[in-house]
C-alpha cells in the first residue's frame, strides 16, 4: 500500500506507519536524537544510504512532521537537521524495538549486535 493511500485512513497505526514505513526513518530518527547533524554528517553516520534517498526521505520526515529542516543564510549554504517534539517522542519507542529484537532474534544471530550501516560512533549510542 503506498504512503498516500496509507494516509487516507483514520487509523493512527496506519499514519503512523506510514510516517516511519521505510526502513531508514527509524534509523535516521536514531541517528538524530536529541542533536543538530548537517547532511553530510548523517551520510558519513548512514553510510550505506545514498545520498538520493537520504534527500527524499528527510524530506518526507519533514513533511510528516518528525524533522525540522533549518537552512542558514551563509556562504557555503549550510543546512541542520533537528527531531521535532514528534521526532523526541518516537525515541523511546524504538530503544523498545531494538531490545524487542534482542530478546526474541534468533540465537545463531546474535554475534551480529552491531548495525553494520552506522559507523562506530553511532553504534556506540544506539547500544545506550
């Protein structure tokens, strides 16, 4: 079903998951938390996303209401992203999916903690 047939429901899930229905939402929500990052910065931090879908999906996060997009006036243009209340509010509810997962994943998998697509540094935060 597509985001705006999702969207025609009144059902919260449904907005809900079609706010967050693709897989890198949640993880450039992660990413963000409670900071400021520049485009580059969350490419670097995602280094598996192109930079293509990074653009469309900040761009959908902002119009659904979860990113603030905040573009200074300066040479070089410089542009930092930031979770709205919205954003805040969605961080608790995925620290709840990551031990979901660690405590029914499969036990042959379970030497795989890390997320391979964060670098390092975000790995480590994500663990807290």
């Amino acid at each position: 079903m597509k985001k705006n047939e999702m969207m025609q429901y009144s059902c919260p899930l449904g907005k809900a998951m079609s706010a967050l229905g693709s897989k890198w939402k949640p993880i450039i929500v992660l990413v963000i938390k409670d900071r400021k990052l520049r485009f580059g910065e969350l490419a670097v931090r995602i280094h598996v996303i192109s930079r293509k879908v990074l653009t469309d999906q900040l761009r959908e996060m902002e119009s659904d209401g979860l990113i603030i997009r905040e573009e200074f006036k300066e040479l070089p243009p410089r542009v930092e992203y930031s979770l709205t209340e919205k954003g805040l509010a969605l961080l608790p509810i995925l620290y709840m999916l990551e031990e979901w997962e660690a405590k029914y994943q499969n036990k042959d998998l379970q030497d795989d903690k890390n997320c391979s697509f964060l670098n390092k540094e975000d790995q480590k935060v994500a663990k807290v």
